[in-house]
C-alpha cells in the first residue's frame, strides 16, 4: 500500500502525520504544482491526499493503481466526480474538523469591526492616551451586540455554532437557508429579504454552489442596514468583491469582515485590494479553520478515512 501526501504545505509543517504509516509506504510533498508532477508522484499510489489541486483525468489519469483520493479540506468543487466515478476512484472529503475554529473566527472579525479596535489601538499607539486628561476616544462610538438581531446564511454545524454564540452575547437569530431545505427548527427561518432589512450582523456560512455564486451583491448591500456589519468565512465566490468595495466606498453598510477572497492568494486585480481603512474592512488570509486544534482534527479525520476506506466502510464519501 503506498499512500501519496501531495499538499503537506496545506496542513502546516507542525502537524504530524506519523498516523499514516501503518497502512503502508508513506511518501510526502510539501507542494505540488503542476499536473506533471502529479503525474509522477502518484504514478504508483493507492490512495492520495490532497488539499485543493485539482482530480481530474488530466491529474490522475495514468495513476491505474489508484484506488482513493482523500482531501485535507472540505470542498469538493476542484473535483471532476464524472471522471472518478467512471474511473471507479472514491473521493472522500473532511467535515466537521474547523467548526469551533471558524466560528471563533467569526466573532474574531465581528467585533474588531464592532468595537473599533483598529481605531483604540492606533489612539493608545500614537500615545494620545498619554497622560491623557479626559477620554476623548468617546467621538468613536460602539455599541453593545446584546438586543442586535444576527442574520446566518447557511444553517450547518458552522452556522449553529455561531447562533449559539450569537444567542450567548444576546442576540436574536434568524436565518435563511439558500439550498431552500431549511431543517434548523431553533432558530427562525426568514425569507433572504427579510434577512438583508432585518439583520444589524450578517454573517455567512454556506457552500459555494450555482445558487449560491455572488447571493451578496451592489443590489443586496443596499437593501441592509447602514449600521450592519458584513462577515463572510464561506467562500470568496458567495459574494461580488466590486459590489462590496462600493458599498462600502458609499457607506451602505457599517463595515465587512472576510477570510476567504475569490482569488486566492489575492489577485493584484482584487477590488478589495485598495480599500485600505481597517476601521470599515478587515481581511485575513483564509486561515479561520487553521487554528492547530483544527489542523490536528484534520489529519485524524484522513486517517479515519483511509482506515475506513480499507475496512470496507462508508465515511465521508462524496458522489
């Protein structure tokens, strides 16, 4: 049995993948970039591990002792299940490993924006707080989350992480589901409109699919709430990066907070790219779910996987 790590670079270098190598010959790569190195590197391999490069015929086409093809991630949208389902290949992703990580990351993001803290900060550190004689810092209003109404798209087990949270600091939930098969019965489902007008918090937490592709626009920004703060830790393609540079260069909303982009690393053409005011837009580098807690449940899940795989098992096969 010969188990291929094509991504290591994806999980981070402190993570330990010493579980593997009881199945087998274990061989790893921090990187793989091209298909032709793909290519070469699986040649042999029976089961494969990958983050986001893509499973196509192009990339394991000539690898005719493969037999399995397990992700360090969640989202499948990089796989071509017409190719591996005729190739007779099972794909089985990871779920459930980054909940508590992205949904601390979600308050992480929410009240650096909610409670000015680019701007406190940058008061203490320019030292006006210096034997300062009264607290002029009250010009910068904030505002409690208690009694604020937050608005989820996306009721998984990241969305009701975060409604726990949410329902925590006091506030009111809603939600709207957008595959339209809302199943969460402890917090009420709303119509997406209902969601936009009512919300002082929208936070984001579906899959990436054609109902969900750019769902945030111009047009849905302007339907908010200007007090309403914007988070997005789902996928860069749910939202339109240009309509949410204007709305926030118009002051349609309060502020946004985002961890994933539509190009990743950012593109130079990124509208966001510009827009420099922490104050109103804080960006992180698609590292919600990357706390070590997380990464170390990933790799347990691969395991698991494979150890399942080869058991004969059903466990976190996609189609």
């Amino acid at each position: 049995m010969k188990i291929v790590l094509l991504e290591t670079l994806q999980i981070g270098s402190d993570i330990n993948y010493d579980c593997l190598n009881g199945f087998g010959e274990v061989i790893a790569y921090e990187q793989t970039n091209t298909y032709e190195e793909m290519r070469e590197r699986i040649a042999d391999a029976d089961i494969i591990i990958v983050d986001q490069f893509p499973i196509n015929e192009q990339s394991i086409g000539k690898a005719n002792k493969l037999k399995l093809v397990t992700m360090t991630s969640t989202g499948t949208n990089f796989v071509d299940f017409d190719y591996t389902n005729k190739a007779g290949i099972a794909v089985a992703n990871i779920r459930g490993y980054s909940t508590n990580s992205v949904a601390q990351h979600t308050f992480a993001l929410l009240l650096y924006l909610y409670e000015k803290i680019a701007y406190f900060d940058y008061y203490v550190k320019k030292e006006e707080y210096v034997n300062d004689t009264f607290n002029s810092s009250f010009s910068v209003k904030f505002h409690e989350l208690c009694g604020k109404t937050w608005g989820i798209v996306g009721m998984g087990q990241i969305g009701v992480q975060v409604a726990k949270i949410a329902s925590a600091f006091g506030c009111k939930v809603i939600y709207n589901s957008p595959s339209g098969n809302p199943h969460n019965t402890d917090y009420p489902h709303v119509q997406f409109e209902e969601l936009l007008s009512e919300s002082d918090i929208i936070s984001v937490h579906t899959p990436l699919t054609e109902k969900t592709a750019e769902i945030f626009g111009y047009e849905e920004y302007k339907k908010m709430k200007r007090s309403a703060y914007f988070i997005n830790v789902a996928r860069g393609g749910v939202i339109s990066e240009k309509g949410l540079a204007k709305a926030l260069e118009e002051n349609l909303i309060a502020g946004a907070g985002l961890d994933v982009l539509t190009a990743e690393p950012m593109s130079p053409e990124c509208a966001l790219r510009p827009f420099k005011d922490s104050s109103k837009l804080v960006i992180t580098p698609h590292m919600a779910w990357a706390s070590v807690e997380s990464r170390t449940r990933a790799m347990e899940e691969v395991y698991l996987n494979i150890r399942s795989y080869l058991n004969g098992e059903k466990r976190n096969l996609c189609r």
